[in-house]
C-alpha cells in the first residue's frame, strides 16, 4: 500500500490516491491537493525516490494465477503505474524478467490490467519518450517459445515414430499465457512497423554522434517464429471463451487481420464452422478403430490394391479431435503427390482433402509451405532443387502454380492449391505494405533550416510513387495468375473429342471460375486488366457462363472498344455478345447498340484487308445479339446487307483487275531469257521486273477475293440463323 501511494505520489496522480485511500477504508473520503503537498516532499525526496521505487519494484514477486477474480491492489499494478510513467527506462532498470515471468503466470479469466501492461512495456521498449533515450530489453525468441514448448503443438519425433496416439493428459488447460503472449508479438511488430520512420529519424538526430552508446533500433521477430505459434488455433480459442479473455480478443483480431489476413480468411472460418461438426458427426462409428502415422503409412502403400483399408484410415483420423491429427501432417504432404494419379479412388481424393482443410485450420502456415514444396514439378529438373521457403513463395506467389500439371486435372487437390494460393497472395500484398512501412523515405537533409526548406510536395510525390509500384506489382501479379488459370481450362489432347457435361475438365472449370469470381469481387479493376490483355476466344462462352461477376464488363466494353488494336476490338464484340446472351440487360442492349454502330463505321475506316479480316471474326456473334435482342435484327441486317454489297464489289472489282492485270502482263518464257540474257536492254528487264511485280499483285488480289467470297457466304449463312431465330413457329394463340 505505502509503495502504491509513493508512485502515485512521484506521478502527482492525486486522485488516484485518493480512491486508494477510499477502497482501504471502505468510506468515501475528500482529500485536497494542498494537504498532500508536504507529504508528497517527504515521500519523493526523503522515504522514496524515484530510483528506489524501480529498484524495489522488480524485486516484487510476480502473482501466481493472476486473474480476474483477484481484487485489490496487486504488484501489477505499481508495475504498471511506474511503465507508463517510464521510470524504468529513467533510471536504466531492466523489467523484462518480471514482465515475462508475470505473463507466465497469468490464468483464466484474464485480468484487465494485463493487455494495458503489454501495451506500456510495448512502447517502453520500441518508442524513446522525452524524458529518456532509454528502451527497455525486449523479450527473446527463445523466451517466448518456451511458452510455448508444452502445447498440444509440439510432440516429440519420439512418439512421432511409435506412431501413438496424443496423451490426453497433455492438453492444455490454461491458454491464457500462450494468447497473452502472442499480443506482445502481434503489438511490438505493429509498434515498430507503424513507428519505423520516426525511429530512424530519431537514429539519425545529430545529438546521437556526441554519446558514446549506439542509437538502439527495435529488433523484428522472424517469420521463423510465428510461425512455431499456433496463431489460428489460439484465436478460435479466444473467439469461443470470449468472457475468459475480456478485453483481448478484439486488439487481438485487429492486429490479425491487419499483420496476417492470410491467417484469418473469412472462408476459413466458414468452412471450419461447418465441416468441424459434420464431419466428427459422419465417422463416430470408425471412433474404435486403430489409427497411427504406422498404421497409416502401411494403408497409403496399399491404396491402389486395397483401397478399403485406405479409406476406414481415413475415416478414424476424420473422428478424431484436430489437435490429435497433428502428428499426421508429415505423412499427408507426402500422401498428396500420389493423389494426381488416375488409379486412385476419388473418395480417398476427397477424404485426404477434408483432412488437409482441418489441418489447415490449425497450423496453416507450415501446412501451406509443405503443400507447395510437396506438390512442386520436379520431373524436368536435372539438379536437386532445394526446398521454397516462406518468403520465397511470400514473394513471388506464382510459385504456388508451378506444379505438376496433373494437378488442374484433379478437382479436390486443386481446391487444396487454390487456398493454398490465395493465402499467399493476400501474404504478398501485406509483405509489400510492411516492406515499405520499414523502409521510409528519409529528408536528405543534414540540419533544420534544411528540412525546413525541403519540399513536403517531392516527399508526397515519392510516396505516392511507391504505392503505384507496389499496386501494379500486385495488379501484374494477380493478372498473371488469372491467364495462367484461365489457360488450365483449355482442353488437353483427347479432351478436344469429349464434350462429356461429367468430367474432370468441366468440374475443374467450375473451380477455377469461382476462384476468379472471387478475385474479380474483391477487385474489379482486375477484371478491366484481364479483359484488356485478353484471352482465348475459346474461353468466353465458358467465363461469361460461369463467373457471374463478369457482368462489369459491360462498363468497360466501350473502351476497349476505343483502342486502336483491331485485336481489342473483334475480342470485345465477341464478349459483347455472349454478356449480351447471358445478362439481357438494357444496359447489355446500348452497349450490343453501340458495338454494331462500330461496325458499321469499320466498313468505312477499313483498309480491304483489314476489313475482310474484321468481318469474318465479327459477323458470326451478330446471331446472339439478335438472339438475345430482337429490337436490333433491323440494324444488324442492315449492317449484313452493306457488307455483303462491299463484298460483291471488291470481288466484281478482283475480277475485272485480274483479267486486266494478265492481258498487260502477258509475257513468254522467251521474253524472261532475253531479259536475264541480255542486261544492256533496259526496257526489257524494266517489262520483267513490272511482271514480276503484277504477277505478285495479282496473287495479292486472289487471295483476297478468295476472302471476300468466304465472307459473303457467311453473311448469308448468318443472315439465314438470324432468320430462323427471329421467325415464330408456333401457333402462340390457344
């Protein structure tokens, strides 16, 4: 109590002495400024300094079982006072052994004061405050996976190898130091990140060179050590005992899903809602049933003859609780390279991928790496190929889809990739975020009339051409990613003949185009930079059937429209008129109004070539516009009927040209000896040469009515589908 009301003293926080003095007495009693104004002298410079009081404070022992239901003034809360006031760092002493030991021996239900202890020792140890340059010492890493080293999460390769069942016994029952814990983590990286440039502006101040010690610079945890934290399942932990860690969850879940969104993907927590449930509920009867790493690996050499066996394994681990499926990690990344192989029973398919989401939602980030490195294309290398780490694939998440390519042949393994993908790509944009919070643009300038007279416009402008690099990185990323998988859904060799509604590449299109759908969601700007690239014209009727976002193509038809490739302008009319056949929409009806004005004034702008060219790839998508708008059979017949008389010229105009041609050209054998005979006949060669060059021309001028009569017949045919589409051949009355 005394030590209490010295700190309070030395903070002149006198209506907390008050309250102090309140609860001890169990009365309300008034206490005036003035009156404490002695005792307050005798206490900060007699009884109590300031330096006795932090010295005495870390040599209080820690409180066993802190929690919630302890009343009163407790040791953490003189520690707590004396951080926030930064008399620790005053005075050089070193409070990371209580704050640690403290966390261990912290129990449910949380304490309140515990998240805003974290918090003061966080910024104690990461940011300098005016009355000190001195920061606390951070906890360690190893420190802070001794937390963690007895959790349900870390098995010996001892018991790993007698393929035995998790000793009950070794479940946790106190999460409370693992979650309190992991807060510090998640909140020093986000102090020190949102913090970096003031840090290192501060690093830089010119009073640092006139000390004999370093400026100090906050340390970052590795990725290696999150990523030994069971974060997913700690959270789903906090998330359903929310009132046993009151006032953690929340800061908890923002720094989650500020730092790692990959970590907490909302389709994760669906999916993990749902399947938990059903599935424990569907195997209860495979409950009895021996299920070991030995006993499995003996089913998954037999899977082909003895499938049966494979699959009662299957079903005993599914009946199992997650935390004791984690031995089986190991011997699953190696079970899904055999899952590409054509003889395997799609049911083991489909229960190895149920085991691997539940999996997933417990250690997904050395579950996701192992997937990649387990599933990677090796046949074609002539070298061992060492193994990708997580930044490697943090960075470049294309390196996901360098599998073997049997993999988007095999629905259930490529839902496995495609989370696995996504994940990583919301890593990368996060990586990127943070690299660039790390790495700040620094004033150049040495003293302050200079950062005075710096430009704050060029420093903005800086910035900001940071972040449009990072965002078409991502953006060409994301693009590369989408045409990659778009590529995936052409047909292969003998799948061109089977044109089957049940098969692998219909279900594996499905997939791949409600992952793109999603992708288009959460940015459409990605679905204008695909469709500007274009893609296979084979894919439309596949993209614009079954991703149902792709209706905000409409928006930018007319733009692509615009653009002077004749490329961007046939695939925009073949995708007008599928978008029109599946979204009928007026806003469908003035873009189909706008693409035959188009053409209309292409019959006019047109160079022959180019024309012929334009209309043969256009013309055919004119019977789906009508089809789906009947208003505009009158244009489009219109525009049928000038093309096909374009079409009668040229070809009256070939033929004309071509008689001619050859009358004016006439020339024998014997002209063409002379005239490599004898070089003194100028005339002569310049008559060879003119041949030569009409004989060339005239080559030019077939072929190209050879094109135009193409076109005029598939005007006709055209106008004759237009036709049979438009006339009613039903008796509509009754």
């Amino acid at each position: 109590m005394l030590f209490l009301i010295a700190i309070h003293l030395h903070s002149n926080n006198m209506s907390a002495i008050a309250d102090l003095v309140s609860s001890t007495l169990g009365m309300k009693s008034g206490i005036k400024a003035n009156a404490l104004s002695r005792l307050r002298a005798i206490f900060t410079q007699e009884i109590f300094t300031e330096q006795v009081i932090t010295s005495h404070a870390v040599k209080v022992p820690v409180t066993d079982n802190l929690n919630a239901t302890m009343t009163g003034y407790l040791p953490i809360n003189s520690i707590y006072q004396l951080l926030k006031s930064r008399s620790f760092s005053k005075h050089k002493v070193p409070i990371k052994d209580w704050i640690y030991n403290q966390i261990c021996h912290c129990s449910c239900p949380l304490h309140p004061l515990v998240p805003s202890l974290i918090e003061v020792y966080v910024s104690s140890v990461v940011l300098k405050s005016s009355k000190t340059d001195h920061l606390n010492e951070p906890i360690t890493d190893m420190e802070i996976l001794n937390i963690y080293k007895d959790s349900v999460f870390h098995w010996t390769k001892k018991d790993d190898s007698k393929g035995s069942r998790m000793d009950p016994a070794r479940k946790e029952n106190n999460l409370a130091p693992h979650l309190v814990m992991l807060y510090y983590v998640m909140l020093y990286e986000d102090t020190v990140i949102n913090n970096m440039k003031t840090i290192v502006m501060a690093n830089r101040d010119p009073k640092h060179n006139l000390t004999s010690t370093p400026p100090q610079t906050p340390k970052s945890y590795p990725d290696s050590l999150l990523a030994q934290i069971p974060i997913n399942y700690l959270l789903k932990k906090a998330q359903e005992e929310q009132p046993q860690y009151a006032g953690l969850f929340s800061p908890l879940l923002r720094l989650l899903v500020t730092h790692y969104p990959h970590l907490c993907a909302i389709e994760d927590w669906l999916e993990e809602s749902y399947v938990t449930g059903v599935t424990q509920a569907d195997n209860t009867q495979y409950s009895d049933t021996e299920c070991t790493v030995e006993t499995f690996r003996d089913a998954l050499g037999q899977m082909v003859s003895c499938p049966g066996r494979m699959m009662t394994q299957l079903h005993s681990m599914l009946a199992l609780p997650v935390q004791e499926l984690l031995p089986f990690s190991d011997i699953i990344m190696e079970a899904l390279p055999l899952m590409i192989r054509e003889e395997v029973p799609r049911r083991i398919k489909d229960l190895i991928k149920r085991i691997w989401f539940l999996l997933h939602s417990v250690t997904p980030r050395s579950l996701r790496l192992g997937t990649v490195n387990s599933l990677r294309n090796t046949e074609t290398s002539l070298y061992t190929v060492a193994p990708y780490t997580e930044n490697d694939v943090t960075v470049d998440p294309l390196i996901v889809l360098r599998c073997d390519d049997r993999v988007f042949r095999c629905a259930p393994l490529l839902e496995v990739v495609l989370r696995v993908l996504a994940a990583y790509m919301q890593a990368c944009k996060v990586y990127l975020h943070n690299h660039m919070q790390k790495n700040p643009i620094l004033e150049q300038a040495q003293n302050e009339q200079e950062r005075r007279d710096l430009k704050k416009i060029e420093q903005n402008q800086a910035e900001q051409d940071r972040r449009d690099l990072k965002n078409a990185l991502v953006a060409t990323q994301e693009s590369a990613i989408i045409q990659i998988l778009l590529e995936c859904c052409l047909p292969r060799g003998k799948e061109k003949e089977d044109d089957s509604l049940l098969s692998d590449r219909r279900e594996v299109q499905c997939i791949i185009c409600t992952f793109i759908h999603q992708m288009f969601i959460s940015d459409p700007n990605l679905a204008k930079l695909v469709h500007f690239q274009g893609y296979p014209e084979e894919l439309l009727p596949i993209t614009t059937a079954r991703i149902p976002s792709i209706h905000i193509c409409l928006d930018f038809i007319p733009e692509i429209l615009s653009q002077p490739q004749l490329e961007k302008q046939i695939f925009a009319i073949k995708m007008m008129s599928y978008l029109c056949c599946q979204f009928a929409l007026p806003k469908s009806l003035s873009v189909a109004k706008l693409s035959v004005n188009v053409m209309f004034t292409m019959l006019g702008v047109l160079e022959k070539p180019d024309r012929v060219n334009f209309f043969m790839e256009t013309i055919p998508c004119l019977v789906r516009v009508c089809q789906a708008f009947p208003p505009l059979c009158e244009d489009v017949t219109s525009l049928l009927h000038q093309v096909g008389r374009v079409c009668t010229s040229h070809v009256a105009e070939s033929s004309n040209l071509l008689q001619y041609d050859n009358r004016e050209t006439d020339i024998t054998d014997s002209d063409l000896v002379l005239g490599s005979k004898f070089n003194e006949k100028s005339s002569k060669l310049s008559k060879v040469e003119s041949a030569v060059k009409n004989l060339s021309v005239g080559k030019k001028n077939s072929e190209l009515s050879s094109k135009y009569r193409i076109l005029y017949g598939l005007v006709q045919k055209t106008f004759g589908e237009i036709v049979k589409e438009s006339l009613v051949t039903k008796n509509i009355y009754l």
